[in-house]
C-alpha cells in the first residue's frame, strides 16, 4: 500500500489485507473527539525522470506540462546549461503523479524515452558533509576543505597535507 499521513503522524501501511477500502474514506472515525482522516501523501506518491528531444529547446515548461498533462505529468523544468550566460536544452525533468516512471512520454507523433533522474547530493559549505546544506548544519564551526581544520578557510590554510572530511582520503573535500 504505501504510506499514508494522519494528521501530523504518518502510518505505514504494509499490509494489503485491510477490511475496507481504506482510501475510499477522508474521514475514518473518532478518537476522543479528535477527528482521523485519511489522505494519500501526493509527494510520496510521485517520481521523476528526464526526457530529451529537440522539441523541448523552443518550448517553456507550462507548454511542455499541457501537452503532457494526460500522460501524468505535473511538472517539468528544463535542464539549463550555463555556457556564456544560459543556455536551454533539450533536456526536460518530469514529476509524474505515479509512482513508477513511465518508459516514456508522447511528444507528437513521437515516444521519447524516460530515464531516470538522479539529483546532485546534497553538500554542505560549513561542514563539508554530503547529506544537508548549510542552513540545516548542526556543526558549530566551518571546516577546511584542505585540511578539513576548524575554524579557517582553504585560503588561510597552512597545512600541506590534504585530507577529505568525507572519506580520509588524501585529497580536497569538494
């Protein structure tokens, strides 16, 4: 089944035996006077794949997302590439309504294929740590992307040894 948001709690529903139709329902019962609701969460029920074809490059992205409206598409973003100021390309990140890419989209006449997509890792300025950025640290200092020291920047760095703060290994953490 999936997850499912109650309120502020969420609930994971594993078993697909339930005894009713579970999201036929908005609201389910109530428990001491505080009213459960159901609702299927939209953000984990969506998936996201890139499309290329040259048709994209003169289109804007609520154009791309009325043609493809009825293929499940809610978004689409175009991938820019920055080559002397910006460039549009015939790149097009999707964000379908399903939870399974789709093996395409219909533009036209014409299948283009989907594949999927895989943003950049999330990387951390201040601690040099992937998995958050900066305005969600919990570290207390900055590090050194040389020596991965407290307290200095690279340019006031001393240290001739270089050391990753992911990894060790000998080398910058960039």
């Amino acid at each position: 089944m999936g997850h499912c948001i109650i309120g502020t709690e969420r609930m994971d529903l594993r078993t697909k035996a339930l005894p009713v139709n579970f999201f036929k329902f908005t609201t389910l019962w109530f428990i001491h006077d505080i009213e459960i609701k159901a609702s299927i969460s939209v953000s984990m029920n969506t998936c996201r794949g890139v499309a290329s074809h040259r048709d994209f490059v003169d289109m804007v992205p609520a154009e791309i997302v009325e043609c493809t409206t009825d293929q499940d598409v809610i978004e689409a973003r175009k991938i820019i590439r920055m080559v002397d100021g910006s460039r549009s390309t015939a790149s097009v990140t999707f964000t379908f309504t399903v939870a399974k890419l789709p093996g395409g989209v219909h533009v036209g006449y014409e299948s283009v294929p989907v594949r999927p997509y895989i943003p950049n890792p999330l990387r951390c300025f201040k601690s040099k740590i992937y998995g958050h950025y900066g305005n969600a640290c919990g570290s207390l200092h900055s590090y050194c992307s040389r020596c991965t020291g407290e307290g200095h920047v690279v340019e006031q760095c001393t240290s001739l040894v270089e050391k990753c703060r992911n990894c060790g290994s000998a080398h910058f953490t960039f």
